[in-house]
C-alpha cells in the first residue's frame, strides 16, 4: 500500500539552527509529494512539492528533494525562526488517484 | 487569497446524535474533499467528491457518513449517529482541474461526549 512516515516529534530548536524533518514514503505507482504546514488555530496549507524524481521543491526557505532512490522527501531549513513553529505534515499522492495520503506530522518549536 | 471555509471551527454533540460539518470551497475548485485528524494520528481521507457524485471513498466513510453539495457553493459531510471514537478535527480542502495541490478549510473540531 501507500503510505507516509516522518521522523518521530515534537522537535525543539533554537532560532537560526538548521532543521531537517525527514519523510520517507511507500508508493506503488509513482507519487507526487508534498509538504504541508499548520500553524495555531490554521489549516493545512501547501508548503512546497515535487512531482517527479529529482524535483526540489522551496518555499519561504525550505526546500525538500525527492529522491526515488532512497524513496525519500526531506524538509530542511538553513536558519529557522519563531514563526516557523508550527506542525509539518508530509503527504503523497499517486498519479491519478484522488486522495493524499499523510504522515503523522511533525510538530516543530523554535525558541528565541 | 481565496479561502476554504468552514463552520463550526467546534462543535459539541452528544453520541447518537446528527451532526452536519459545512464548508464553502473555492468558488472556481471542481474537486472536493474531507479529511479527519483523530488527536495525536495522522490526517487521513474519507472522501472525494466531483460532478456532484463520490468519486472515491475510504473504509472509514461508511454508512454512518454522507455528503453533499445542496446549492453549488456549500459541501456538506453528515454524520446520521455519532459515536464517541468520530471526536476528531475534520478538514474540508478543494482543489481546480489542474493543481497538484490542495487548499484547506482551518477544520472543525468535533467532540462527541
């Protein structure tokens, strides 16, 4: 079957270190992959994607390869804020198939 | 930025009873989804809907569950009798013809006691 994992949470960190929430999937056809974020009181809103090997995806400083070879879509930032505290979900979805398919989120605090 | 919205953001039912989680998609958006999140477990799909039919549906979503799209803008989820385990946040999301990604509603937390 389908399916997501992340690295277990929560995460702490200090302001300006370097994050990596690693996310490695199973996928019988050939996925697009995607990470979400929600931060306090929001919805989930699209971070960033990829949808063929190779791809990198970036927004707002993050960025996260897909790597077929090691079925694998990490999230990474060179220098995190406060306001980047916030849980992160990674999620699939299969070529022509409806649905995304999530991990268990990661739920992420960064200290002043 | 266009928005998914929902309403209630909470709601408290007690068990057996009816409850209808409303949402208003994006007005352009042709697909349309809901999502639970049971506190502490992954977001998981429970169904999709397009051209006013089911198009897909999980094992989660059964007859306890229906949905809806009364008058071309709100889409509905119905629980007929809810049960202490249906306590969770659900997330109502759209998506257009074309986009790879999905935007989502902020969700309504259920709580059923």
């Amino acid at each position: 079957g389908n399916s997501v994992t992340q690295m277990e949470g929560p995460v702490t960190l200090s302001e300006e270190a370097f994050l990596t929430i690693n996310c490695t999937y199973t996928a019988t056809g050939y996925p697009s992959l995607f990470w979400y974020v929600q931060y306090p009181g929001e919805g989930l809103q699209l971070l960033l994607k990829a949808t063929k090997a190779d791809d990198k995806g970036s927004n707002k400083g993050f960025e996260a390869t897909y790597r077929k070879e090691t079925t694998s879509f990490h999230l990474e930032k060179g220098s995190v804020q406060v306001s980047d505290s916030a849980v992160y979900f990674c999620a699939l979805r299969i070529q022509g198939a409806q649905k995304l398919v999530f991990g268990q989120g990661t739920r992420l605090t960064i200290n002043p | 930025e266009p928005e998914v919205t929902q309403t209630p953001s909470h709601q408290v039912t007690q068990m057996g009873q009816e409850v209808i989680l409303r949402c208003v998609p994006i007005s352009n958006h042709l697909y349309f989804y809901w999502y639970r999140q049971i506190l502490g477990q992954k977001v998981e799909f429970l169904v999709s809907f397009y051209n006013n039919e089911i198009s897909e549906k999980s094992e989660i979503f059964d007859d306890q569950f229906s949905v809806e799209r009364p008058d071309g803008s709100n889409f509905t989820l119905k629980i007929r009798s809810t049960k202490l385990e249906d306590s969770a946040m659900y997330f109502c999301a759209s998506r257009d013809r074309e986009g790879h990604g999905y935007t989502f509603g902020s969700g309504t937390r259920l709580t059923v006691v």
